[in-house]
C-alpha cells in the first residue's frame, strides 16, 4: 500500500467522524508515516489544489497562444523562425507589452523559457524545412511549382486581393559589373591577346528594386562597394533612390533598412494590407 493511499484512509476516518483534534492526527501521523502537516492540510482542504513546478511564465498564457500564432503564419509562408529568432521574438513581445525577466543584454528570451513554451504549445515543433530554391532547381518539379501557386491563390483570396493588382508587389536584387571582359575575341594567332579595362578587378554594384502588378515601382536601394560615401554616386540617381556602402553585397540590416523605407511610401488611405513578394516568398505589409 502506498504511502498517498495510507494517508488518504486517514483522512476519511477523521472526517468521517473524528473531531479533528490535534493529538489524533499525531497518532496518525506516527502509525503511518505520515507528516502532520499534510494530515492537517487533507483535512481542511487545501491538499486538493494543483501546483506547478518553477517560476510562472513570463508571458501569460494568452499572449503566449498569440505569440504561437505569428510563428505559424510565419512558417505557411515559407518564413520559419529558428529557435534564436523565437527566443528574439519573445524578447521583443515581452518589451512591447511591458513585461521584465528576460535578459536585457542578450535580448532575447532564455533556453528554459523556449523550452517550457514548446512544451506549452504542442501544435509546434522542431522541423527540418526543405530548401525552396533546391526545389526550384531541381528542374521546376510539377508538383512544386503548383503546390508554389495554390499557396499564392489563397493567399491572394484571404487577403481579398483577387483584383488590386497594385497591391501585389515583387522585390529583387541585382548585381551590376563595372566592367566586364570579352569572352571570344578575333585576334592574331600565336600573338598574345589583352583588352583594356577600367581596373584590375571588377566592382560589384547591387541594386535592390520593387514594382507592383500595375505597373507602379517601390523605392530602390543601390549599394556601392566602399567604406565612406561619394557625393557623386548621388548624382543623376532617381527619385525614391537609396544609396548605402557596403562590401558591394545586400546584408540583413540593409534589406530591413529598404523595407522601411518601402513601408513608408505604402499609401495610408487604404486599409488593405499589401503582399510581397521576395524570392517567391510571400510577406503582407
């Protein structure tokens, strides 16, 4: 017989017909091994109450369910968040709503919490996702590419965007030589063969452009190779034209720079949402 069971035998004689008196539930308490404490606790009641184990979560269980939500939008359009990128998102969740206990300097949310709020959330889990541009050079597989515009329909339909074309918007980037050399010359046999060019080694210039269904164009970045911006590379550059320095490449602060930007030239009149378009992947703004 279980310890549990014994004390539970107990405490159904003494409330059955015991008066309860300190001295009685001693003996008990002695017969059976059991603390007095938790007799007198059976008895009042108080033993019946769930407990929890540790700290109470830092973000409450309806933010959390809300939280939970973002990451699986996110993941449908093919924007899946690792857990440094939910442990991030938390941080910045709990910051919006006011809430301490995360660690201000590494700005994210600890191993135990991402821990507990997977175990909180069993409609996710650890996945391996598939390398979409794999499948794109994997010789545009049927399959892929229809199961690529199904998502794109619906998504059109859910955000109601069937006939708002200038609310569907593509965004890509683009890298530019500043020289390039010949490939197949016509040339003297046996005699060495050069061409001149602007340098020994060519620069390159990445331009980041956007324009919707309709024909309209979103702000455009152009990002040069250097450490310190040239007066000139402003000249003659048109309007809505950002240009930054970089190594000549777009990074993640850049884009989020350009998208920015993007989000401020969106017209405000309209309450519509707008779908972009990055790599084939889909993002409402």
């Amino acid at each position: 017989m279980t310890e549990r069971r014994k004390e539970g035998q107990n405490v159904e004689s003494v409330e059955a017909g015991q008066d309860g008196r300190v001295p009685q539930l001693n003996l008990l308490a002695r017969a059976w091994n059991v603390l007095k404490s938790t007799l007198q606790r059976r008895v009042k009641g108080a033993g019946h109450h769930h407990h929890t184990i540790g700290r109470k979560p830092i973000i409450s269980v309806e933010d959390e369910a809300e939280l939970a939500e973002v990451i699986k939008t996110l993941a449908k359009r093919d924007f899946p968040l690792r857990m440094s990128d939910v442990q991030k998102l938390a941080f910045q969740f709990a910051q919006k709503k006011g809430l301490k206990g995360f660690s201000q300097t590494m700005k994210k949310a600890g191993y135990g919490w991402f821990q507990g709020f997977m175990k909180r959330q069993p409609n996710l889990g650890i996945r391996k996702p598939e390398a979409l541009s794999a499948a794109r050079a994997a010789g545009f597989n049927p399959t892929v590419v229809m199961g690529w515009f199904k998502k794109y329909q619906d998504m059109i339909e859910t955000l109601g965007l069937e006939n708002v074309p200038d609310r569907i918007w593509n965004c890509d980037e683009t890298g530019l030589q500043d020289h390039f050399l010949s490939t197949r010359v016509v040339a003297e046999v046996g005699s060495p063969c050069f061409e001149v060019t602007g340098g020994e080694k060519g620069e390159t210039t990445t331009c980041l452009a956007s324009h919707n269904a309709a024909g309209g164009y979103g702000p455009t970045m152009v990002i040069f190779k250097g450490k310190r911006m040239k007066a000139e590379w402003l000249l003659g550059s048109p309007q809505n034209t950002a240009v930054k320095i970089s190594d000549g490449w777009i990074n993640s602060e850049l884009f989020v720079e350009w998208g920015k930007l993007f989000l401020q030239k969106l017209p405000k009149d309209d309450p519509r949402p707008h779908l972009l378009l990055v790599d084939g992947l889909f993002d409402v703004v």
